[in-house]
C-alpha cells in the first residue's frame, strides 16, 4: 500500500499545483489519505475537507476536480461527498505486490529504516531463584518479536538478559539452603528446590524474626566477597539459568548477554561521584537519594544506608556501561507497568546527569497479568510456570496429532512448535498495555484467531505448493475473482504493518496482521479452486498467490517468534 499511496499522492501533488495553483507535497498528501471504513466504497480515501481550507473551496467541488487527474490506470476513481475514493487496479495489484513479494522473498518488508543502528533491548531478566511464570511471558516474548522486527528493519540489535542476580533476596536463599536444604535436592531439582526454599525462608521469618537479620548479613557478607558464600551465590544462578534456558529454547530465544544486575555493582560508584559533583546527592535518613519532587515523582534511591547499591543505582550503571559498549541508538526495556515509575525515575536522573542521550532511553511496558483476577505471587502459590504451560500446551498437541495424523514426521518438533506457538500467539494477540487475567483454556484453544489456525494456514500453502509441482513466475498473470485481489491488498500491506508496531512497539500489529492474512487466504482458498483451475494462467496465478502468502505469513510468524512446520 505504501507504494500505492505514494504514487496516487504524486499525481495529486502536481494536479493541485497546476489547477489550484497550490503548493502540497506528496508527503503531506500521504498523511492525509485514509482506508475508508467500508472497503466496498475503495481501498484508500482521501477526505477532501483536510484541503478545503489550503484550496479554498468546498470538499466537494474539490474532489470532483481532483478525480479527473491522469493516476496512469493504477487505480479507479470515484467521488462520494467530499471524498476522492481509489479503487486499485488489479494488474498494479499484480505487478506491483505479488512481483514484490517474488523478487524480495522473505526480505519483503524489510524497509532498511534501521542500517547503520544499533538497539539494546534488555527482557526476560527474571529475577535468579524465583519462578519463571506466565508473568514473563510479555517480557520475554515481547521483547524478543522487538528484537525480530528491528531486525528485520535492518538495526543492529544486542538482546540482553538483565538477570535479577543481586539484592537481599541472596541472604535469604543461602540462610535459607543452609538450614534447611540439600546440595542433592537442588541438583535434581534444580529451580523448584530453590523456590520451595525461598518460601520456606517467608514461612519461618514470619515466626522467627532474627532470620531476617541473618539473610541481611548474609547478603552484607555476600557483598564483601565471602568465598562460601559467593560459590552457593553463583550456583543458585547456575541452576536457575539452567532452567531458563530450557524455556528460552522451546521459544527460540538466545541472548547476547547475560549480564546481570551484578556485574553492574562496582561500576555504580562512578555514577555516584558525578552525582555528587552535580550536587544531585541528597542524604535522607541515611540513604542517599535524588530528588525529584520538582518533576512529581518521588525521589530516586541510589544508595541504602549501609552504602550498597540498589535496583535504581545498578540500572543507571547499566545504561551508561550499555552506552559506552555498544554505542547504542535505542535502548529499549520491556517490563510490567508496576515498574513504569522506576524507570521514569532514573531516566530523569540520567537526564539530570547531563548525559545528552538519555532520550535513546526507552520503557516498554505491559498489562500485568493475574490468575482467576488475583495477582501472582510465589509466596502463596498463585502461579503458573511457564514450563508447565508449555507442557500442557505440548501434549494436548502431541493428543491432536496422534488422533490425525499420526504418521507425521518430525512429530515431537512440531507439537513443540503449535503448541509453545498457541501460547505466545495467544499472549501477543492483546495490546500489550491491556491487563490479562491468564485463563489456561484461552490459552490452549485451538479454534478462532489462534497460533495453530496460522500454523496450520502456512502449512496448507505448503501442501498445495507440494502437490502442483511448477509454479512458473514468468507465465503471464491475471486476477479473475474479488478474494484474489482482496489477498493481493492485505499482502500490500504488510511492509506497512511492520512499520507500525516498530513505531509503537506493539507486536500485536503483526499477530492480528496475521489472522487477516490467514482468513483471507482461506477465504480465496474455499472460493477459488487452485490446482484445479481449468484455465492455465488463472491457476498458475493463484499457484503464485498460494507461496507470496506463505512467504509473508512464515516471516510474519517469525517476527512474532513463532515457528512455521510446513506439515502439521
Ligand atoms: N529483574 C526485574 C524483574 O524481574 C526486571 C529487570 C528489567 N530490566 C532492567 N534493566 N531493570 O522485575
């Protein structure tokens, strides 16, 4: 569609210069072009009030002046009121997408917009020891479709796995393993006998308090480098990566650093000194701290008491580290609204710094998720871990297969990839800032606007590929029924769409892209016979629809880090 508007918007320029005498340039134009509501009046409108006032005349007598201009046979014209309405022609749609989409291959959308940039963007970053449940979920897999479609847009990206592996949350866990753990339950175990262990430190501080103050000097001691407690230190992290790394996989999911809120630790206090030379440092009550009230927001901790650092401290150190290192153009942090304010916090203090990047600096959020309406907690049990999910989604899957197609190669990847693919789709199909309560059945539906009926769309264009043998992309083309050029015009639109959730950071855009996709295929698919067209160039037209639409569905699905099995 891009290129559609553009050529309609240059033609439109130079007739409202040479009739009207006025100057609008094709940009200008562009922004003003809209898709009507009802595609049935045109596929773009230009609403000629937006002129009357440059023109001088009323939308109306506009448009009809304007819908005799030369558009070149791209396009229809007709005027509806004070709207120009432009049906596009079939053959551009020919030439000008399905061509596209041969020559480009999976490199159609790929706009380029981002050569020569580089982008962080920090996800996942779960927090070591703790749980990693569905409350991850929009932080890793949205962050990580970011990193897809800025990719794909040609940035140079750095994923970067900010563990949680600092803070007093460690004093705990080694009070915690000391009395009451076992070195064997925990290599069996792995991560869930490190979580049991770190409910079991809350269920017996709340009866013994001095436990508190022993996971306090614990973590002091952790933090003067105690050889003991340093190895049980980087164990726990040890095991619990292991076990990320199992879910990082099923989701296809590999970081460039692991970097985690530790190793930002003894690079907070040169921060700290530029503080203190700005005259930023405030002490209160013993800890030290920017003010912010004149930007309404409370102030930033940066040391505690006791001198250590914290959260805000570590991340301020991270974002310069980031900067010095890769140089970045943007980096991006993808968390849960709950954290909306830390970050608006330190992005003030890296301003008031005087860093003159601070704003490259980008939060992300999204809705929190809660289960039956109550939010997660570990400490009570209220969660669902995503590895659990993924197993439940898997094996429904694997039910599916054995019951249909139980011949199938390469059965375990695939259940795999629908069903881990269910999951993520479902999760991406919300706007991200949208509040979810989590409902398994949701999740693992397979009917309506789901991963499997994409998946499954995909693997049905490779179906009918493999059973016609040639397509032949030379052989003259023509359209012959509407659900072709309405295929043709959603698959237009696709460059468009990637431009869009990059710009909003909303990887939603693609997974309801998608399902527009995937319906209008189908729709074609039920109303067209494909193989068996009689006439030679009609059916090796749709031959060639069938592949651009699977092209632009396996990249779409990959943007959104899912996986494509061309059987299922
Ligand atoms: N570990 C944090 C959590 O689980 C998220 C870290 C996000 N990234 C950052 N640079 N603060 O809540």
């Amino acid at each position: 569609m891009t290129e559609f508007k553009k050529r309609i918007a240059e033609t439109l320029s130079e007739k409202i210069k040479t009739d009207f005498s006025a100057e609008l340039s094709p940009s200008d134009i562009t922004a003003m072009l809209e898709y009507p509501p009802d595609s049935s009046m045109g596929d773009i409108a230009l609403p000629c009030f937006k002129l009357s006032k440059t023109l001088k005349m009323g939308p109306p007598v506009i448009a009809s002046r304007l819908s005799d201009a030369d558009f070149g046979g791209i396009c229809t014209v007709q005027c509806a009121g004070g709207y120009l309405n432009f049906k596009i022609s079939d053959d551009w749609l020919l030439q000008n997408v399905l061509v596209q989409i041969e020559e480009k291959g999976d490199k159609y959308g790929a706009s380029g917009m981002g050569e020569g940039k580089t982008v962080c963007l920090d996800y996942a970053s779960p927090n070591v020891a703790k749980p990693f449940h569905i409350g991850h979920l929009g932080t890793t897999v949205i962050g990580h479709s970011l990193r897809n479609l800025h990719e794909f847009a040609g940035y140079n990206c750095i994923s970067i796995n900010h563990l949680g592996d600092w803070g007093t949350q460690f004093g705990k866990m080694i009070v915690a393993f000391r009395n009451w753990g076992s070195s064997d339950e925990v290599e069996k175990r792995g991560i869930d006998a490190l979580v049991e262990l770190y409910v079991k430190f809350h269920e017996e501080a709340e009866k013994d308090d001095s436990l508190n103050q022993q996971a306090r000097d614990e973590f002091k001691k952790l933090e003067e480098y105690d050889e003991d407690n340093i190895k049980l230190w980087k164990w726990f992290i040890e095991i619990s990566l292991k076990e990320y790394e199992k879910t990082f996989k099923q989701l296809g999911i590999a970081f460039d650093s692991y970097a985690g809120e530790s190793f930002y630790v003894d690079k907070v206090p040169e921060q700290v000194e530029i503080l203190r030379e700005k005259g930023l440092l405030k002490i209160d009550d013993g800890a030290s701290i920017v003010d912010l009230s004149e930007y309404n927001m409370p102030p930033c901790l940066i040391l505690k008491k006791d001198g250590s650092t914290i959260y805000h401290s570590r991340d301020i150190a991270a974002a310069v580290y980031r900067k010095r290192t890769y140089n970045f153009d943007k980096c991006i942090y993808v968390t849960s609204n709950g954290q909306s304010l830390h970050f608006a916090q330190w992005f003030k203090v890296i301003e008031l710094m005087g860093y003159d990047w601070y704003n490259e600096l980008v939060h992300v959020p999204y809705g929190t998720v809660s289960i039956g309406g109550e939010k997660l907690a570990t400490r009570t049990g209220n969660v669902v871990l995503l590895k659990d999910l993924f197993a439940q989604a898997i094996e429904k899957v694997t039910a599916l297969v054995e019951e249909k197609n139980p011949g199938l190669k390469d059965k375990e990847s695939v259940a795999e990839a629908v069903g881990v693919g269910a999951v993520v789709f479902h999760y991406l199909y919300n706007t991200r800032i949208k509040d979810i309560n989590f409902i398994m059945e949701d999740a693992l539906s397979f009917e309506g606007n789901t991963g499997p009926y994409a998946q499954y769309t995909y693997a049905r264009t490779c179906s009918i590929l493999e059973k016609a043998e040639k397509v032949d992309k030379s052989a003259p083309a023509s359209v012959v029924c509407a659900e072709e050029s309405e295929l043709l015009k959603v698959l237009s639109k696709f460059p468009e769409k990637v431009l869009s959730a990059i710009e909003d950071y909303e990887p939603s855009v693609i997974t309801r892209y998608i399902i527009e996709l995937a319906s209008s295929f189908n729709r074609f698919y039920h109303n067209c016979p494909i193989i068996g067209a009689e006439d030679e160039t009609v059916r090796n037209t749709r031959l060639r629809l069938t592949k651009a639409t699977g092209t632009v569905l396996k990249r779409a699905l990959a943007l959104i880090c899912m996986r494509a099995p061309e059987k299922i």
